[in-house]
C-alpha cells in the first residue's frame, strides 16, 4: 500500500476544519513529485518540500517561518536557484460528488497552455471538456499537491459557460467525499469566486517551483 504524503494528510484534515497548530513553527518533508518543490503555508505553520541535497542548516539559515518566512521571495528564490518559480497560489479544497459525468475525455486539448502547464508540475493530468467538437472549455484532473486530485479549468471565453457550473461539474469526476484540490492565483478573481461559488474553501496558500541549483 503506498504511503500517504504528509502534505495529503494535512490538506485532508484540513478540509474536515482540523488545522495545524498556529505556532509559528515550519516543517521540512520530501517533495510528492520529482523534479518540482515548494512551500505549503497554513495559517501559522509551514511546510516545504525540499529535496535532500539542501541541508537543514542551509534551509533554517533563510529564516522559514510559519508567518510568512517560509514564503518569503527571497528564500523561494534562493532554493530555486535559477530555476522556474510559479506564481503564489491559494489552495482550495472540496469533496467529489460523484454522479454522472456531465464532462467527457478530450484527448484535442492536450496541448492547451493549461492542460500543458499542469503536466510540468503535476503527475498522470487528463484533460476532459463538453462533448460539442468546437467547446474548448478545459478541466485537467491530476495527481496534485501531496498525490491529492486537483483540478483545473479554464472556460471557453465564447461559449455562455458559467465558471461555478463548470467547476460543479469537475466534481463529478471525483468520487463521492473524496477530497480533491485546486491552486488558483489570488488576483485571478473570476476563477477564485468560481471555485468559492461551487463549495471549495481556502486552506493555504502553496508555491512551487523547478529547482536549477
């Protein structure tokens, strides 16, 4: 049986309102995905996933914190070194509600910048969409942040798709309470009152990044 990231413990937890200890405190753990790293803050508790070849000492040397030390940019950068840094996102979680699909599997949007964009950071991503030829609304189902489910979307600006409706119909692709997560930037407002909209809540933030040290 596979081992239960730290990280999909803690989203979990969190997405039945049991958080971490507001201590101020940090806490390393190996990333869920080679290759890509990053730093999970709660309210008052952070969490990086670093790799091995940085040591602690170097690590507690950039200050991390669980009030914003761990996501200060300095420290981001200097752990990515030159490296790709994606941008701060806001983590959200909900639980699937199963049912009848109302998206279906659409291998012709595999190249969208999105679906492309999920596969850099995350594992096994799947693209779905409306079954009409010529709606190129996009979902990407992944294995995400800690092995968690994560979705993604982006809406056919031509289409009279409403972005919460899109989002409740991710959730069918989702078994029954399992709980699933989404990264969406804050000033990226119409997708973040999408997903408030259709029930996700915002637990943590999450940066990743592509370290070149």
């Amino acid at each position: 049986m596979d081992r239960v990231h730290l990280i999909a413990e803690v989203l979990s937890k969190a997405a039945g309102g049991d958080f971490p200890a507001v201590d101020g405190s940090w806490q390393r753990v190996e990333p869920w995905r080679p290759g890509v790293e990053g730093v999970v803050a709660f309210t008052g508790h952070a969490y990086l996933a670093v790799d091995d070849d940085v040591s602690d000492g170097t690590l507690g040397s950039l200050s991390p914190d669980g009030f914003g030390g761990a996501s200060n940019p300095r420290l981001v950068s200097r752990l990515a070194g030159t490296g790709w840094i994606d941008a701060l996102d806001i983590i959200l979680v909900a639980r699937g509600t199963g049912g009848e699909p109302t998206l279906v599997p659409r291998s012709d949007l595999r190249n969208h910048p999105r679906a492309q964009h999920a596969t850099s950071v995350r594992s096994d991503v799947t693209t779905f969409g409306y079954a009409a030829p010529d709606d190129h609304t996009l979902v990407t189902l992944s294995t995400g942040l800690g092995g968690l489910p994560e979705v993604g979307l982006e809406t056919d600006r031509d289409k009279d798709h409403v972005g919460a409706d899109v989002v409740r119909d991710a959730l069918t692709l989702i078994p029954e309470g399992e709980v699933v997560v989404a990264a969406c930037a804050p000033g990226n407002a119409r997708a973040l009152r999408a997903f408030l909209s259709a029930g996700f809540e915002p637990v943590a933030s999450v940066q990743l990044w592509r370290p070149e040290r």
